[in-house]
C-alpha cells in the first residue's frame, strides 16, 4: 500500500472516531458498500486532491459512508479549516479551493451513485471573514463589518 493511501485510511479512522464509531462498526460499514451501493462507491483515492491533504474530502467520504448504511441524523457537519491566510495567501487557496471542489463533487457523484441523493440538501457557511484587500505579505486580515440599525417598534431587531 502507498503512504498516502495510508495516510487517508488513518485519517478516515481518525473521523470515525471522533464520530464515536468504532473500529468494528467502521469495518462493518466499508464492507457492506458494494451491496449497499452496487453501482460503485468511489475509491477512497478520489476523494482528495492529490496536492492536498484531504480533510474536507475524507470527512465527506465518512458522511457518505454512514448515509449509505442507513444513519441518518438530521444534520451531518463538515468543517475545512486553514483559512487563516494572513500572508502568503494564493498557494494556500488553491490548495483548499481544489481540496473542496474534489470533496463535494465526488460526494455528489457518490450520493446519486448510491441513491442519497435526492435526500440531501448541501449547504455552505463561512464565519471566518476576510477583509477583501490584501495586505503588504500577500495575505487578508480579518474583516470587520460596520451596520448601524436602529430598531423601532414596526422595525424590531433580531441579532444573531
């Protein structure tokens, strides 16, 4: 077996665990994917970017797992991280930017393969903003949004 494939393997145990999974139900689960999804469940290979390390990919590769096998809680959330790009910036979202589109295009290929598909809404969020200039290091700051509102009785304010 070649490093990096390893190195995916430990990290997809390492997802399941965090999951509260054990090593037994993951076996379990990889080995019920071909009856489950006879149309093909990808390769663990094809969900990372060769020039990444695959965290978004392999978390959504776990998710996919587990909807094949019948677990269906309300909401799975995946979380890509490193965005902190104060300087040096470009190389570090390409990576990320590839890393993603890989991860979200094979789960999307995997969910109509495996029938889930229809069945799933995905959704984007960030909470990490950026200011849109880039600084002298070649990097975003954090951003700051300055809104002014008043409430009135017809205009009631709910933050969040």
């Amino acid at each position: 077996m070649n490093e990096g494939l390893e190195e995916l393997l430990a990290k997809e145990y390492t997802i399941f665990q965090s999951l509260g999974i054990l090593q037994d139900k993951v076996q379990e689960y990889n080995s019920r994917l071909s009856d489950l999804c006879p149309a093909g469940f990808p390769p663990i290979q094809d969900w990372a970017d060769s020039q990444s390390d695959a965290e978004i990919g392999m978390q959504l590769r776990a998710v996919a797992i587990l909807l094949v096998n019948g677990v269906t809680p309300k909401v799975f959330q995946v979380q890509q991280t490193r965005y902190d790009t104060h300087s040096n910036q470009g190389p570090r979202l390409n990576t990320l930017m590839s890393d993603l589109k890989t991860g979200v295009f094979t789960f999307v290929k995997t969910g109509k393969l495996c029938g889930f598909w229809n069945d799933v809404l995905v959704s984007t969020f960030t909470d990490f903003g950026r200011r849109l200039e880039e600084n002298s290091r070649k990097g975003t700051d954090h951003g700051n949004v300055t809104y002014t509102h008043i409430p009135t009785r017809e205009n009631p304010c709910f933050c969040i």
